[in-house]
C-alpha cells in the first residue's frame, strides 16, 4: 500500500493508455492514488486517436431500436451501407446480435435511455472538473454545439422522434433552418433540408492532443508509463498479483482493465465472460478541405458526422461488423467522402488519409464501469461503444468512487458487469 494509514490512496495499475484508461488513471491520481498504465502503444493511438471527436451531451439513445431486427439482411447484402456485417463473421457474431435485438424493444430503450443520459448529459463538465487546471488555450475542447444534419425531407421527420426522446430528457436543442444552417456551414450545397442544434455538446479539435495532455500531467505528477502488450496474470486466492506482459511481469494492487475493444480476453481471464464486440469505424481526414464548418455535425441517416479539427476536416463513422483481427477495407472511408461531396460540393480531399478503429460494444449500448464480480480489487472500464470520447472524464469519477469506495455520484448500477 502507499499509505498505510489511508485506505483510499491505492496503488492502481490501468491497462490501456485510452481515453478512457487515460480518465480514470488521471482522476485516481488526483485523488491520490499512485498510478501505472500499460499500453502496447504510445497514450491515445488505439480507438480514441480517430473518432469524430464529439463529446455528445444530447446522445440519449442506443444503438438498437423497436424493429432493428428487419434491417439485419440489408446490413449482410451492402459492405458500404452505413452499417454492415461481414458475412464471415456472423456465426461469431450472431450471439451479441440477438443480445442487441433483445436489448431493442420499447421498454428496454426508455430504461437504458434513462441510464445512457445519466452520463452522456455531465459528459463536459467532468472534463471540466478534470482539466480545470489545465489553462483555456492549451485545451483542445471547444463548446460550440453539435448539429443534427437532415439532408432532405424524409430524414426531417425520421429525426423527430429522437428529437422529442432528447428534449425528453432536457436536451437543449434549436431548431434551424436552411438559412440557419447556411450560416454555420457557410459551404453547404442544396442536400440540406433542417437541423437540429445540441447548443450543449463540445467538440475536441484533436481526440489525440486530449489524450496526450492527459498523459502529459499524470508523468508530470509522478505516474508510469509502461509501453508492453499484456498477456495475462499470476492470480492468488484474493485476485491477480502479477500482470504478465511481453516484457516481463509487474507486480499490482488494483487493477483496472480499460483496454477498449481488447478487453474481453483480460476480463475472461480474470473470470468474467462479457458479451463484449467491436463496431468497426473509419474515418477520413482532410488537411485541406476548403470548406468552412464552424460547428460538427452527424448525419443521423448516413451514419456519419463531419468535425472541423486543428489538422483538417474529419469525416468519420459507419459501423462495420468483422472483429478486431480482420484487415480494414477503406473503400468503406472513400464511401464517408463519397456522401460527404454530395454534402459540400466544393470539397477538396487532397493528401486525404484513411483510418479504422474499433469500438468497443456491448449490444445494451452501455459501458461496463464496474467492479469485477470475481476479485475486489480489478474493475473495469470499457464498452464505451460511440461514445468513448464523451464518457471518459465521466467514467474516471464513477470509477475513483467505486475503487476508493466512496458514495456514488451518479448510479452505477446499470454499468455493472453482472448485468448479462
Ligand atoms: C469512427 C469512429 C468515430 C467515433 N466518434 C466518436 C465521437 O465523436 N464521440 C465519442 O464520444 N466517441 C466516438 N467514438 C468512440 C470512441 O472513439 C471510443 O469509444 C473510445 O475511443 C474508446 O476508448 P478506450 O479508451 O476504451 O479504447 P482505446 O482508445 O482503443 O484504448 C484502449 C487501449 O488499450 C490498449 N490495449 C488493448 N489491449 C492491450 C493489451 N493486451 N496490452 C496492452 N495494451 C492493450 C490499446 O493499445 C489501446 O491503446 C468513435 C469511434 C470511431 C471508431
């Protein structure tokens, strides 16, 4: 132990060198606690170096709604559908899928709409909490909205329905117009039908610059960096002493497993089988866009959104089902430019540089933050699924709680591992 006389200073050991693992190690050691991270690469280049960069307040529901099932033939039939399945893949998947589809009726979308706002909504001002001392210009957050695009009518009223649910549970969203709209997306062609504004959400202007500044101030005050793959655990009547890595064993006190879609091996491991799967996305930066896009924007209907960075423009999203192992395939990221022409025809996509990640799901759309049902002293933090990004300052304070077991700020009964 760190300090003998106070329980709560831990000795922590984070896997994972993410947003997420990235929060919770720093909001421990703000707390206190010692801590070491072990990533296989360097702070923030898994997942969270490509999302779309949105902290989403205003998203308040899964992934999975009434009559999600119907669509399951079209996602095998188009690879570059803005949700597809790689037909390969589908018996490995099939188990979360019915899970998902389960997870999809009416009553289960209000209950886990109910949970998903409980922390989507506080996403920002954890962040704020997190970084408050850290000066306004070395931030790479901004907080300047999100935009719901409807590129034409139809996708107006598709909207109104996840709109109403939003406002439901205290969104504030303005509705805009085309000339509104024109104001914030000066280059916008004539596929613009409305828009709803989330005044609210924030954006990062470089997901990679959040995680490095995080990982910048846990070194700057005393925690560890170790760069190896972990492999798997000594593990002892009370829970794992040792983490086995390819460059040799630590020893550890808690642990927190927050590896991202790459957990699911290290929780079996440490006893617990989640029903933990990965929604492929890819991205495409351009460093030269010639557009303006004052505000990010998601495209609810072409599984997309458009984010003004530091370095470019960033076209990012679809969900691709295949797993962790397969090859990317990039004419997924040329289909995101594709649509994103239509959007904006003046679009220029030169030194354009394609990616993939893995996000990391589970088929209820929440994240497992939670202590092991196994051992007292490993939790875990991941499933973020989309929003990774967005829950992960708030992720680090539900998790401090639990390790250092405070009283609960938020309810993190429906995080907990032994919901499946
Ligand atoms: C295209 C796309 C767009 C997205 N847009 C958004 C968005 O706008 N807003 C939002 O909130 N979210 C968004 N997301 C989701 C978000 O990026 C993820 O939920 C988030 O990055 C997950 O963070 P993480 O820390 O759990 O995982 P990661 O960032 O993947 O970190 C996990 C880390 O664990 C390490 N690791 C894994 N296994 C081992 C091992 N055995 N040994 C050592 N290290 C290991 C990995 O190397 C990695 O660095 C998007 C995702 C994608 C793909």
């Amino acid at each position: 132990m760190t300090d003998q006389a106070d329980k709560s200073l831990h000795d922590v050991t984070v896997i994972g060198a993410g947003i997420v693992g990235l929060c919770c190690a720093r909001t421990l050691q703000r707390r206190g606690c010692t801590v070491t991270v072990i990533d296989r690469v360097d702070p923030g280049m898994g997942t969270s170096y490509g999302n779309a960069g949105v902290f989403s307040t205003s998203a308040v529901m899964p992934e999975g709604k009434p009559g999600v099932w119907k669509k399951v033939p079209g996602w095998l039939l188009d690879p570059l559908g803005p949700l597809t399945i790689r037909p390969r893949y589908l018996p490995r998947l099939t188990p979360w899928l019915l899970r998902f589809i389960a997870n999809s009726t009416p009553r289960r979308v209000e209950e886990i709409s109910r949970a998903l706002s409980s922390i989507t909504f506080p996403g920002l001002e954890h962040y704020r909490a997190l970084l408050d001392d850290v000066p306004d210009d070395q931030s790479p957050i901004r907080r300047q909205g999100c935009l719901y695009l409807s590129p034409n009518p139809a996708d107006v009223a598709a909207a109104k329905a996840d709109n109403e649910t939003r406002r439901r549970r205290g969104v504030a969203l303005e509705m805009l117009g085309p000339d509104e709209i024109r104001q914030l997306l000066p280059a916008i062609g004539p596929e613009m039908a409305g828009g709803a504004l989330a005044t609210e959400s924030g954006h990062a202007v470089s997901p990679l610059a959040l995680s490095q500044l995080l990982a910048a101030w846990i070194e700057a005050d005393g925690g560890r960096f170790i760069r190896a793959n972990v492999t798997g655990f000594a593990i002892g009547a009370d829970g794992p002493t040792h983490v086995h890595t390819d460059h040799g064993n630590a020893e550890i006190e808690d642990l927190v497993i927050a590896a991202g879609a790459f957990s699911k091996p290290l929780a079996k491991i440490l006893g617990n089988d989640l029903p933990l799967d990965t929604e492929r996305g890819y991205h495409m930066m351009l460093p030269q866009p010639n557009v303006e896009v004052r505000v990010p924007m998601l495209i609810s209907s072409l599984g997309f959104g458009v984010t003004p960075m530091s370095d470019g423009l960033r076209l990012a999203g679809t969900v691709e089902f295949g797993g962790v192992e397969a090859l990317p395939n990039y004419a997924r990221a040329e289909a995101l430019l594709t649509h994103a022409k239509r959007l904006f025809p003046d679009l220029n996509d030169s030194g354009k540089e394609p990616w993939m990640g893995h996000r990391p799901s589970f088929p209820d759309s929440l994240p497992v933050i939670s202590r092991s049902s196994r051992f007292n002293r490993v939790f875990y933090a991941f499933g973020h699924g989309h929003l990774g990004l967005s829950l992960g300052a708030v992720t680090g304070r539900i998790m401090a709680d639990l390790l250092q077991d405070r009283p609960a700020e938020i309810d993190p009964t429906p995080f907990r591992a032994d919901r499946f």
